[in-house]
C-alpha cells in the first residue's frame, strides 16, 4: 500500500486541529451517525478546556487506496520542542495560514524547521469567510517568507488552496465547495513518497506513548529496512551506548487507534512495545550491525524556575504526593518526554531548577501535575542569562502585537517601557500591525498589562530570538502587596473597613495564614494587615453581617497569571484545590531582618 507522512504546522489559533477534524470525516473514519464532537484529536483535560494543542499526535486515515498518516503539532512558541522531533516522521508539511493575520512568528519558526529536514510544502490560505480578510495578500506573504528563509526552486513552488475549516470546504480557487477533496488530492499529488534507502533496519524514536498495561510505547518512522514481531534489535542510545533486546509487539496507526501487524516496512510511522529504558533520539537498529540516526537537536530553554515542596501552614491538607522524593521523581519523569524541559538539584535537599520554554510551558506542567495530586511551592519565574564575549547576555524575543489603531500608541508606551524596540509598524485593514524586539524578562506580565491597556483587544504573539548583551533593569510590579498579619479565617467586617487599602484576593469566611498574600495594595510597598478581626458584641448591636454585604467579589487569578504576577521575594502555593501567593519569609521581623541585610551587601 502506498504512503504519504504529512505533519500540519502553523501558528497557533490558525485551525490545525480543526483540519484534522475534516479529514477524519471526508476519509469516512466514523460512522455516518455517530457523534464525534469538534477538535477530537485534542483529548487531554488541558487541551480541551484551553484550546489549544499541547502534544503532537498521529491519525492515519486512507483515501483513493493510499494510506495517509496526518501528525497534528502545537502552534506555541513554547511547545517548539514536540514540533522540531515529529517533523522528523514526516515527507510533507501542510503550512496553514490565517487569512486575515497572515504568517505570524510561530510560523516562521516552524516553517524554517521544515525547510532544513527538505520536506515539501503545501501551502492552505485558512478562513477566507472572515470578513476583511485579504488571501491575495497573505500569499505574496508566504512566499516573501519561503523566499526568506532560503527555500530551494522546488520548495518556493508550492501548491496552494484556500478554504474555510469551519464550513469545511477547501479548493485550489476562492470558489466556496461542499468537500475537502481537492486538498485531499493534492496531498496526493504533491506529497512524495517516502524515502526508502536499502540496508539494515533504522528506526528513530520521535515520539512516547503510554499504556497501563504495555508501559512505555516507542513511536518512530521506520526510515530503512523493516521491523517485525520478536524481532532481536538493538537500542543505539543518545550517548552512544547499545543495547540488545527484543520487540514484543508491533502496531500501526489506524484511523484515530492502533492496530496490531506482524511487520513494517520502511516509510511507514509506527509504535513498538517491549523496549525498557529508551528515550526520545534513541535509534532502534539491526541487532548484528547497529547503526545510529543523527540525533534530534532541540533549542536551549530560556527560563527557570524554583520548585519546592509545600512548606507552607497548610502543606498536605490537599494532595497525595507532598515528600521531595515524590517532587523529583516526578519532574524526572517529565522530562523523559518532554525535551525542552531540563531539571537540575539545587543545594536544598526538597527544592530543583526546572528550565523550560517560557511562562505557558512551565505553567502547563505544574497545572498538570496539581491535577494528578500533588503539591509544590514554585518560585518566581526567571530567564537565564549566559557570559558572551565577556558580556552578560540574555534572551531576547520578537514580538508581534495586532491591534485597533486608537490603542496602537498605548501598546507602544509599554512595550518600550519594558526596553523593546520597535521594528515595523504598518496597517492591516482597521488594525495595526506592530513588531519589536524586545527582551525575554520585559515579557514576563506584559500579557495582562496589555490587555486591560487595549480592553481586550491585542493580539500577542512572540518567539525566541537570540541572545544580547543585557538591557538593564526592567520596571516590576507598581504596587505593593497586603499580608495577612496571622493565621485564622477571614471575616466580612474586617475585609469591608480594610477595602480602602487595596482590593482582595480572598472572600469572607476563607482560611489563610500569616505570610499569605491576600490583596493588592492600592500604593507601592506592601502592607500588613489583619483580615480575621470579628466583631466585637454591645448590648446595642449583634454580631451580625452589616457591611460584610458591600464587600467588593475577590479577584480571581490563574495560575500564569500568579506567576507573572509574584517578585523575587514571594512564591506561589499550588495544591489540587487551591492555588495561593506568599512571601518566602512567612514571619514578618524575619522578612525585615532579610531584607536590612540585603542592603547592607549592596552597599558593601
């Protein structure tokens, strides 16, 4: 049967996973009446409830006797590390762009990644039915784009069409259709066949998969000879090490399962059970004379972060996993899989440095791991910076910003405040298109500072750059906090006389603890202040609930948000119930003595 590996690649919001979606249906993978719902390849809690794509994933589905194996990838910057190691199993890309935005700079990122492995490109202009959307425009800017990124004659060739996923239809022309079918065609068409060279098996290992009952899955294309049940192979590690085993089971991908075969040959993606111990950029090979693939190289992370066991009042009140073995053993574990991530010990016995991608990246992990039960305290998030020629250099990042021309000045004013610069300013339709430079740490909170500045409006995106001498300090948080002086439960009366003061992150009758930040002070510096004060009885009132009715509903704050919210000298609590900032230093006399000695280091 022939083959044809395609990967879906673009920015994120521009319709990947809803393409999928139409080809699973025009290909008949489901039954005519049954209910499949919308984006059914993002099956993860995460996914579902923030829309985006997290994990790349394999469906293969056969249209005209061809079997083809559709790879979905994230669009975020963060994720950049699934989407380097699984263009690896694939011979063609399809490029989707919106066709209001135009190629944004995940695009560009991803996109130069393809064109390095020579895979092919066919280019879907996306959401032709959007009002002022411009197609004929977007084109010449995907090809100035091609042009740029130094793609060969055969790839600045590339295939066009243009459609709407929503309403499912695509065509080689602007006329609207019923069907997909000349995409599917062209996929056909212009996809090449897989590569087969002659020799000895060779197999990569790109992607994990997980099983309670098989274990871990090894997911790869099969780029030379084939691979077939009980088969003795060897395991060409990462650092060169080989060792010998055997395969106990063999699947194919089939429609959105697996399906058990007793042989694959080359060019064809496939799962294998009974490997202990492999890793991502391992190469499965010939058990007599092994030979290895290159490895996979990933871009270096950008930021850190502290993670720590819960040491707060409340620690275990939550979760099952609450020990630093349990910390550790977790964090090592993610990070067999996922390869941006790195985790390295730190002089504390119970706290590690994870460096990850960026704010979203380390955000997802500790949301995913507050899910299955555990407990941790995470520190401020910080970039990391590297000695360059002497110099101290950190990371910086092109950003993109679309917005409505009246807020177009407001954007600006923050983003050069936080040391960007800006690059290009132009006019798209009723918005401005604006791109700066600007460095890693003047991203870090910018998101929500912009779009309470543009009511909602902006539209963000950005991308690791590259690194440059320092800019220099970066102005934080204007305002203080408000500490709860003690531990007990707040009341109404207390929250209501201190509303002047600032506004709360907490309600009426909710448990806290000294340390604990519990509001935003209205002014700079943070404040102390008692939020568990009761009303005291007088034979001329009961302790009732006036005033506790004209209190202000607390502000609620998601996890991202919390991390760009903290400074340097505060830290979040995470529970599967509860997510809480504090100070590192609960006691507010230590919390001083720390910080005169701070000082006095300065001035020596």
């Amino acid at each position: 049967m022939q083959i044809r590996n395609i990967a879906i690649i673009a920015h994120v919001d521009h319709g990947k996973t809803t393409l999928v979606d139409k080809i699973l249906h025009s290909t008949n993978v489901f039954r005519a009446n049954q209910e499949t719902g919308e984006l059914i390849m993002d099956n993860n809690d995460l996914e579902k409830e923030r829309g985006i794509t997290i994990l790349s994933k394999n469906v293969s589905v056969e249209y005209k006797g061809v079997k083809i194996n559709v790879i979905d990838t994230p669009g975020h910057a963060d994720f950049g590390g699934e989407v380097e190691r699984v263009l690896k199993m694939a011979d063609g890309v399809i490029l989707l762009v919106d066709a209001f935005e135009g190629p944004m700079p995940q695009t560009r990122f991803v996109l130069q990644k393809a064109l390095q492995l020579n895979l092919k490109p066919i280019v879907v202009i996306n959401k032709v039915d959007k009002a002022n959307c411009r197609p004929d425009e977007v084109h010449d800017a995907v090809f100035e784009l091609f042009f740029n990124l130094d793609a060969t004659e055969d790839q600045l060739n590339f295939p066009t069409y243009y459609g709407s996923g929503k309403n499912g239809w695509f065509n080689d022309t602007l006329e609207p259709r019923e069907d997909i079918i000349p995409l599917l065609d062209g996929i056909l068409t212009h996809v090449p066949e897989p590569k087969i060279n002659e020799g000895t098996l060779q197999m990569q290992i790109t992607s994990l998969d997980y099983s309670t009952f098989l274990g871990r899955i090894a997911v790869g294309k099969v780029t030379r000879g084939k691979i077939a049940e009980n088969q003795p192979i060897s395991l060409v590690q990462v650092d060169g090490s080989i060792k010998k085993t055997r395969v106990r089971e063999l699947y194919i991908f089939e429609s959105l399962g697996k399906k058990r075969v007793q042989e694959v040959i080359a060019g064809d993606i496939c799962a294998v059970v009974g490997i202990e111990d492999f890793g991502i950029g391992d190469t499965i090979a010939d058990f007599e004379n092994p030979e290895a693939l290159p490895v996979i190289s990933v871009d270096e992370p950008t930021m850190n972060m502290l993670f720590s066991i819960n040491n707060s009042p409340f620690f275990g009140k939550d979760g099952k996993f609450v020990t630093s073995r349990h910390l550790r053993d977790r964090l090592m574990k993610e990070t067999e899989k996922n390869l941006a991530l790195r985790v390295h010990d730190t002089e504390a016995a119970d706290s590690f440095m994870v460096y990850g991608r960026g704010i979203l990246h380390l955000g997802v992990l500790v949301e995913t791991m507050r899910r299955e039960g555990y407990e941790l305290t995470v520190g401020q998030p910080q970039v990391i910076t590297k000695i360059i020629d002497g110099k101290k250099s950190e990371p910086f990042e092109t950003l993109v910003v679309d917005v409505p021309q009246e807020f177009a000045s407001k954007v600006i004013d923050l983003v050069t405040r936080r040391r960007g610069e800006m690059l290009i300013m132009e006019t798209k339709g009723e918005m401005q298109h604006l791109e700066f430079e600007i460095p890693s740490r003047g991203l870090i909170g910018l998101r929500t500072q912009m779009l309470t500045n543009t009511a909602g409006e902006a539209v963000m995106a950005h991308r690791f750059n590259d690194y440059k001498p320092w800019k220099g300090p970066i102005p934080g948080r204007n305002n203080g906090v408000l500490c709860a002086k003690e531990g007990g439960t707040t009341t109404g009366y207390s929250l209501d006389k201190l509303q002047d003061r600032g506004s709360f992150f907490v309600d009426p009758g909710e448990e806290v603890y000294r340390g604990m930040i519990i509001g935003e002070n209205n002014k700079p510096g943070d404040l102390v202040v008692n939020p568990n004060e009761g009303k005291k009885l007088t034979n001329m009132r009961a302790s009732g609930t006036d005033g506790a009715a004209n209190i202000a509903p607390k502000i609620l704050m998601t996890l991202e948000e919390c991390m760009e919210y903290i400074q340097q000298d505060e830290c979040i609590e995470v529970t599967p119930n509860h997510i809480r900032m504090r100070k590192t230093i609960l006691d507010e006399e230590e919390r001083k003595k720390y910080q005169k000695m701070l000082k006095a280091e300065e001035v020596s």
